[in-house]
C-alpha cells in the first residue's frame, strides 16, 4: 500500500494511463492480469474490458494469464468474441458448489488456453469434465485460518488431468504439509506421490 494508484486502498480503481505499460517491455514475460482484483468486477465496463484486451493483442511477445471468479461475466463477455492467442483465460475453483459450475461458463469461451486455479482447495471435487481445459493448477490455503488441504483430493485431481490429457501444475501445500499439520508459516513443500507437478499447457505462443 502507498503505491501510486493504490491512494483508495482496495476500491476499484480504473486506471487508463497504464494499460499501454507493457507495451513499453520488450523482453517477453507472463503478466497476472489484476492480481489483486479481478478483470470481470461488475463495475469494470466491457469498454474497458475491451481497452485490456487490445493492450494484450498488441503486445503479441508477452503472455498475459487472466483468472476469475466472475464467470457469468466472463462468458456474456466471451460471446462473439475470440480472445488473443497469447491471454490465457481462467476460473477459481475451490469447492463443488461455487467452483464446478465455472468450469462449464469457462469451456464457452473461445481462448487458446484455458486454466482452472483450484486454489485454494477446500474440499473433494469428485469427477471432474476437463474437456477442453489446458491447465489446472492445484494449492492450498495459507494464513492463520487455512483450511488443511487432503492429499488424497490432490491426488484425485492429479490423475483425472492425467487420463483427460490436461496439464497439471501442484503450487503449494500452503498452512498445511501433507502430513496433515499445521505449520507456524506457509509450506511450501510441493511433493505428491514424491515428486514435483510442473507441468504447463502446450502452445504456440
């Protein structure tokens, strides 16, 4: 907080001046879309939702990762329109009863890639429908009032991305190891099965 922008703390602020600012790098790097906010905010305007996307389209040499929770808007958004190659697009999905039915409004939208962050999860998701999904990124929840996270749900997701060809990423365990105790400080063990997820989506950017 104090940084130029951030004067009315977390109210939504449209700030105009600074959509052209990657255009400006010319190293090729992955920007977080509104990493503390969310693109898809009722009262973010599709005009300047529009503004975003061309900043993204002209800026063909970065990849710019955009995740929500709004996505009802996002698909009224997406409807008749394709999203640059290099945006990939994402939902949250963190339990069965908000997450799950994101996963479906996502699949509407025409994107190259497609990801699910299933951070942090709160519950088993059971079966999931991975059609045309590229991504899924699992972890778990940190702070002082994280919920533990269980590793036979990793698990599950694990291998429902591996038999439906999605790629699958494992972030962290967060306030909770695998061992099923709470730590004083965010672990960040990444272990499943006794190894490492890092997988990422293929393409052509």
């Amino acid at each position: 907080m104090g940084t130029p922008g951030y004067e009315q703390g977390f109210e939504l602020t449209l700030i105009e001046s600074r959509l052209g600012d990657p255009l400006k790098r010319k190293k090729s790097t992955v920007y977080f879309v509104n990493s503390m906010s969310d693109l898809f905010h009722e009262e973010v305007p599709f005009a300047y939702i529009d503004m975003v996307f061309e900043t993204i389209k002209q800026a063909h040499w970065h990849t710019f990762q955009i995740l929500t929770k709004r996505a009802d808007r996002l698909a009224e958004y997406f409807t008749g329109r394709v999203a640059p190659d290099n945006a990939w697009i994402g939902v949250s999905v963190e339990d069965k009863k908000y997450g799950l039915p994101r996963i479906d409004m996502l699949r509407s939208v025409n994107a190259s890639v497609r990801f699910l962050s299933v951070e942090p999860l709160l519950e088993d998701l059971g079966t999931l429908d991975l059609e045309n999904i590229h991504w899924v990124i699992v972890g778990g929840e940190s702070g002082p009032k994280a919920r533990p996270m269980k590793p036979d749900w990793v698990e599950s997701i694990q291998a429902q991305c591996e038999a439906q060809g999605a790629a699958f990423f494992f972030k962290q365990w967060g306030g909770w190891g695998a061992d099923g105790k709470k730590r004083a400080k965010k672990y960040n063990g990444r272990l499943i099965n006794g190894r490492t997820y890092d997988e990422m989506p293929i393409t052509t950017i």
